[in-house]
C-alpha cells in the first residue's frame, strides 16, 4: 500500500505542470493549450499593444482571430493591416518566450519588427525598411529621434552597455526602454517592440511582465516624455501594471518573487 501511494505522487510530480512563468507559457506553447496564461498573454498583450498604435480591432476581435485563426465581422469593415499585424504580434510574442533566455541582440530586436510588419501595406513600399532600421527621419509625441544615419551606432552602444550591466534592476529595464523610444529606431514599431522587448526581459530577469492596458496609456506616454524631468512617473506606471499581471498569476497558480 505505501509503495503504491508513493507511486502515485512519484506519478504527480511528472506530470505537474512547472510554475515559475517562462516554464508555464514554454510548456503551454508546445501543448497548444487553450484558457491558460499562454492563452491569456497572447489575447491581453496583442491587443492593448496594437489598439495604443490605433489598431482598430476590438478585445473580442482579437480574441476571435487568435482562437480560430478565421475573421467573421459581420456589418462592419476591418482594415487589413490591423488584422495582417494582429496575426503578426502572435508570432512574436511566441519568439519572445522562445528566445526569452537570450541576451538582447541587435538581430532579435530587427527580427521582431520584421515579423511585425511581415505582409502589410507598409512591406510594399520601396522606402519602407521591415527588418531593419529606418530611412527617413520620425517623430514620437512631436519630439526628434535619432538620425537614421546615427541608428546603428546608438543601438549597438544601448544593448552592448545593457547586456554589461551587472544585477540588473527593474529599473534598469524602464531606461533601457526610454532610451529605445527615444532613438525610435524603425519606421513603424517602435511602440510594439520595444514592448515586446520588457515583456521578454522580465521573463529572462524573472520579474512580473507587464501590459500597459487602455487606462494605463496616458500615464505611459506622460512618464515617456516627463523622463528626463521624472523617472518616478513611468516607473511607478509599469509597477502598476506589473500589479495587475500579478492577478493573472494568482488566478493561473504560477509563483512570483516580486
């Protein structure tokens, strides 16, 4: 009888699903598992990323695509591009948890907006770079980026000196993404990846990913602007969406240590 019963929790203890999050959203990738936390990212992530670039699409449209991979909007017109870059964002966030044990690199971060834009309207411009870094120069909230010429040299210098920083902080993280944003290196995509970019560094990092949902966005795009006067301001706005994905944790079981 004991051997028996110490069979049946030996049984347990390999089929247990693992509960520190990368491990959860690895495992439930490859399983094609529906209604857990992998489910939950991809629909949450996707739209609140894509609706703060005015992607058109509603929760519930962006759920439906997401679980049947079909369209069916009955009465109303959709714009390609939303749809084509909704599918898209999927697909990154799936080389996101798989590379998400990966040091930052120049080719990850051109890979995800290659896999962004993949297909859209913008692909089929002559001057338009997808997977690569931009031609003309552009604006983020009315203020200059970078130089297209001065890109490179200013991305390669931001990952090598982040990639060197030893302990790393939360907050480490949050300026690694204002300096992104501000050199705004890609013609379109900038928002989404560098997005896509916190969510994978809090998977490496074991920090709490976050989603800056509708509510949140003004006081995002505030502590943007307000950083060299305030960092407090969009850290405490990424704390408080960190706050919010750890109800997501709570409700799916998965352990966190901040």
């Amino acid at each position: 009888m004991i051997d028996a019963m110490a069979g049946v929790e030996r049984e347990k203890e390999k089929t247990a699903e693992p509960r520190e999050l990368l491990a959860v959203l690895k495992a439930e990738k490859a399983a094609g598992v529906s209604g857990g936390i992998y489910h939950k990212v991809q629909i949450e992530l996707t739209y609140n990323s894509n609706h703060m670039e005015g992607s058109r699409l509603s929760h519930e449209q962006t759920r439906y695509i997401y679980e049947t991979n079909t369209l069916s909007f009955e009465g109303e017109s959709v714009r390609v591009d939303d749809v084509v870059e909704t599918a898209n964002h999927f697909r990154c966030i799936d080389r996101v948890i798989d590379q998400a044990e990966s040091d930052l690199s120049t080719g990850l971060i051109k890979e995800l907006q290659g896999i962004l834009k993949n297909g859209t309207s913008d692909s089929r411009k002559d001057w338009f770079a997808v997977g690569d870094y931009k031609r003309y120069p552009n604006e983020v909230g009315g203020m200059a980026t970078t130089d297209p010429p001065e890109v490179p040299e200013r991305m390669d210098a931001l990952i090598k000196n982040y990639n060197r920083w030893q302990n790393k902080t939360f907050e480490d993280l949050v300026t690694f993404h204002y300096e992104f944003e501000r050199i705004h290196p890609f013609q379109d995509g900038n928002g989404r990846v560098g997005r896509l970019i916190l969510f994978k560094e809090c998977l490496k990092n074991n920090w709490t990913p976050f989603i800056i949902t509708e509510d949140l966005k003004f006081y995002y795009y505030r502590g943007l602007g307000e950083w060299p006067k305030q960092r407090g301001y969009l850290v405490e706005t990424c704390r408080a969406a960190q706050d919010r994905f750890k109800a997501y944790l709570d409700y799916f079981k998965i352990e966190y240590d901040d």
